[in-house]
C-alpha cells in the first residue's frame, strides 16, 4: 500500500517530498530511499503505523517539502468507507509520521492560535527547568531538534513535538555519570516534575493539560567526556567535541544557552546536510556510539513504544473492560483488607475491579499512554487507584516504587500477562519486588503465558514475548528468596474470543 508520483517533464524529484490528508502534513519521504518504477514514477509505501488508520476517503496533496511546491493532488478512496480519514488524536492533534516511523502529534497538527499557545507553554516549561538544572550545579544548554531550529530558523521545527536540553556532566567515569543523572532525577521530581527514565542518562518530563493528557515533554539529555571523546546521549560521539563553551541561541525572541561548536554539534547529530530542512530524517545512531551508550549508560526503552502505540490506539478497546477470571481467582484468595499492587496494568481493568471491591489499589505500567487510561478510567467512573510509571529495566525505579509502598498496608502483588511480556533484566527486577513485598508478609500473584503456548496463534498479533517453561520461572522465583505456593498450569485459564493460550498461574510468598 503506498502511492507513485513522477517528476514533471524535464525535471526531477525533490530531495524530499511530503504528503498532506486532509491538508494536514502527515509524512515525508526522501526520494532517493524510492523504488523506481519502469514508467519512470518514484514509488513510496506508507509507513505500517499510517497505513493501518487509512480507512475512509481523504484529499491527497504530494509536494516538495522544501519550497511546497504541489507535485500532485487527487481526491483517495483508501477503502469503501465513505468517512474522512482522521487522523487526529483525543485532543483533536492530527498525528504525523515522526522520526520514529510512529504517529504522533506535533506542531504542525494543530491550528494556529493552539500551535502557538503550546510552544509558549512549552518554552515558558523549557526556561524554568533550565533554572533547576542550573540551582544544581549544572551548565544545561539547547541541543537536537530544539538547537537545530534555533540556529536554522530562530524558532522551533513545525513538525517537530518537544524541546530538548542537555548538559555536560560534571562527572568522567560512566558509574559517576549515571549516579549523577539519578541525583538530578531526584531534584526534578522534588520539584514536581513527572519523570520518564529512558536511559542512566535520558529524562524526559511529561507535561498534561486539565483532562490528564499529555500536552508535551521535555528531553534532558547527559554530555561527557572519556578519553577525549565527547558523548550526548543518545546519538553523539566525537572527538575533540567542545561542550563545555556555552553561547547563546535565539528561539521566539528568548535567549538559551547553546554550545560554542552548535554547528559541529549539528553536524555530528543530523549528518553534513544540517542546514536544509527534512521531516523524513531519522536517526541512526553509529554503532560504535551505540554499543558505548548502552554498554555504559543502559536502555530502558526496551518495547516501549509498541506499548505506548497499543494503548493510544483503537486496538485497546478490544481488550474487554470486564476483570479477568485472573481477578476473580485472586480476589477469592486474597485476605480481607490486603492491597493490591497492580504491576504491568494495561487497561486496568483489573485494578478497576479490585478498587470497586473496596481495596486499596497502586496501578503501575511501562506505559504512560496507559497510565493515563487508567487515571481517567477513574475519574470518569468515580473509583479510587493510584497510578503510576514505573519501568521494570530500571532498578532505582523499582527500588523507589518498593520503598514509597504506604507500611500500614498489607500490600499484595499483582501481575496478568506480564512475566512473559518482558525482558530478562525487567524480570530480575520483577523479582526483587516481589521479594519486597514478600518480605513484609503479602503474597505475589503471577499469570503468563507458558512455553507450550509458543507455537499458537495470538488474537493480537505477533509482538515481543518470552515463553518461559514454569519450572525456569521457580527457579528464578527461588533465587531471590521466594517460594511456591500455588502453581497451575493448563488452558481453559484465559480464553478470549478464539484464543485459549497455556497459561500459568504462580502464587508466590516468602522463604
């Protein structure tokens, strides 16, 4: 599924091309990266995550993203709906292919007078967050696409949705670097700020407006220096980099902080072309830097985004909004009065069925789309959770989460479908909860799926999975001071629609 657009005679395709449905720029392309066809047209697929909301009818304009020049136009039928295509989200944000190949909203997708309110929320937010990072000792200064529109245009990129900071490390070694990006992640969260943790030196702060949705973010990214080598988290590293010399850029008429070398910054970030402008640019981190970056600092962004899409799309309202028969087996085996700690809650609607029973409930997720699901959930029905991001890859996250738990409360752990949905390392972390919770005398409730389901077809689709035997899982469970209580494993457990996977169910307590 895509479109063919050829050159007018006598001419060639621009370097990049652009598309609008329904007026609004939704993605671009670089005509180099075409397939060429034999009547000599260029060829473009849609992007997956574009092509699976093109249903209805739209008007198409294909121009040259430079000069915006139109190259074509028609009216679409993308199936036999007779709807428009809208591709706008719940605050009425028309959504565009980002950098990322996901949609998302930017600038460009909202009308005039809102486009310019959130950029002045957002650069009013910008300022006062390099004021924190100032009080703590730190130089922060402008860089990537923020940077990029600053020195380019003197204002931010239209297609592009956050700002970005960075700061160099007052810190060499890598472990001082990230002990140092925790310490700031504490500052911030003293301060209010809602915090993302992408890697040991990746923040991000997420704002929302008066309904709970997100409106924006900020990106905090760490500098430093090894061995005469400079490294920006998380694309960034050069040699003889200088990011200790600060200037000042202009955004809007505000001044920032920029580095002196904001040019060779550019340069190592967005390739020699810098200077002319590209919404299909994406990145690809070289692999000496990555293998560096992730070896030094980690990544915690293991399969976020398919979870962030899942929750933000149409596809979650399949998942029924009825509790699980996990819920219901578990509230019949709980003590009365124990909370409940959801982790991994998705759609919460199970922490939505035990809060309704009259439990204390704290809802956590890899997920802020889902997070914010779940809080207006609450809100619009009137039931009590706490909710949360909390990402298992991160240890201190875990550690935090554990320690913040109310004492007065029997709390007891709760996890559908999550064992086999992460990683090894969030497992292990996993684990070091459950311990926690352990410790204190609850109880840690498990449902996965199994290694027998392996091989069986998934009402959702093929995405990220670890089919554990559940003889591994005990011997991981045991490993950190947890013993078996309750352990099944058969179908019949978790049958949705055609679906009846192998699941197990594991009741964990203390050792």
């Amino acid at each position: 599924m895509g479109f063919a657009v050829a050159p007018s005679s006598g001419q060639v395709l621009p370097a990049v091309v652009e598309v609008l449905l329904e007026g609004h720029r939704t993605v671009s392309f670089r005509t180099d990266a075409a397939e060429r066809r034999p009547d000599g047209r260029a060829w473009f697929p849609w992007p997956t995550a574009l092509a699976e909301r093109l249903a209805g009818v739209a008007a198409v304009v294909v121009r040259d993203a430079a000069c915006k020049d139109v190259l074509a136009s028609a009216e679409v039928a993308f199936s036999p709906e007779p709807a428009r295509v809208d591709l706008r989200d719940g605050s009425g944000r028309w959504l565009s292919v980002n950098k990322w190949g996901r949609l998302a909203p930017s600038f460009d997708g909202l009308d005039p007078v809102r486009r310019r309110a959130l950029q002045d929320r957002l650069l009013d937010r910008l300022d006062a967050v390099r004021r924190v990072l100032e009080e703590a000792g730190l130089q922060p200064f402008v860089c990537y696409g923020t940077l990029l529109g600053a020195v380019r245009d003197g204002d931010l990129i239209p297609h592009d949705d956050d700002a970005d900071l960075g700061y160099l490390s007052r810190q060499e070694h890598p472990a001082d670097v990230v002990r140092e990006n925790l310490e700031l992640e504490r500052v911030l969260r003293a301060r209010g700020y809602s915090v993302v943790r992408h890697s040991g030196g990746h923040l991000q702060l997420v704002f929302t407006d008066d309904e709970g949705a997100q409106d924006h973010y900020i990106d905090v990214f760490t500098a430093f220096e090894v061995e005469g080598c400079t490294y920006l988290c998380f694309q960034v590293g050069a040699a003889d980099l200088d990011l200790r010399t600060l200037s000042e850029v202009t955004l809007r008429g505000r001044r920032h902080p920029a580095p002196a070398a904001a040019e060779r910054l550019l340069a190592e970030t967005y390739g020699p072309g810098w200077r002319t402008p590209d919404p299909s640019f994406t990145f690809t981190t070289p692999h000496a830097v990555r293998s560096r970056l992730s070896t030094w600092i980690g990544e915690f962004d293991v399969h976020r985004d398919y979870w962030q899409d899942f929750y933000s799309s149409t596809d979650a309202r399949k998942v029924p909004t009825v509790e699980s028969d996990f819920a219901r087996w578990v509230a019949e085996r709980l003590p009365a009065g124990a909370a409940v700690l959801d982790v991994g809650t998705g759609t919460a609607r199970d922490a939505r069925f035990f809060a309704r029973s009259g439990r204390t409930v704290h809802a956590v997720d890899y997920s802020a789309a889902a997070v914010e699901r779940g809080r207006a959930l609450a809100r619009q029905e009137g039931w009590a959770a706490g909710f949360e991001v909390v990402n298992l890859a991160d240890l201190s996250q875990v550690g935090s989460l554990a320690a913040d738990l109310d004492p007065a409360l029997d709390w007891h752990l709760y996890a559908r479908f999550l064992v086999h949905a992460i990683d090894d390392q969030a497992r292990a972390n996993l684990w070091r909860l459950a311990a926690a919770v352990a410790r204190r005398g609850g109880e840690c409730w498990f449902e996965f799926r199994t290694h027998r389901d392996e091989q069986a077809e998934h009402a959702f689709g093929e995405h990220f999975r670890r089919y554990l035997d559940p003889a591994q899982v005990v011997v991981e469970a045991k490993e950190h001071d947890l013993q078996v209580l309750d352990l099944l494993e058969d179908r019949g457990l978790a049958v949705y629609g055609g679906e009846d996977p192998w699941v197990a169910r594991l009741r964990l307590g203390a050792a």
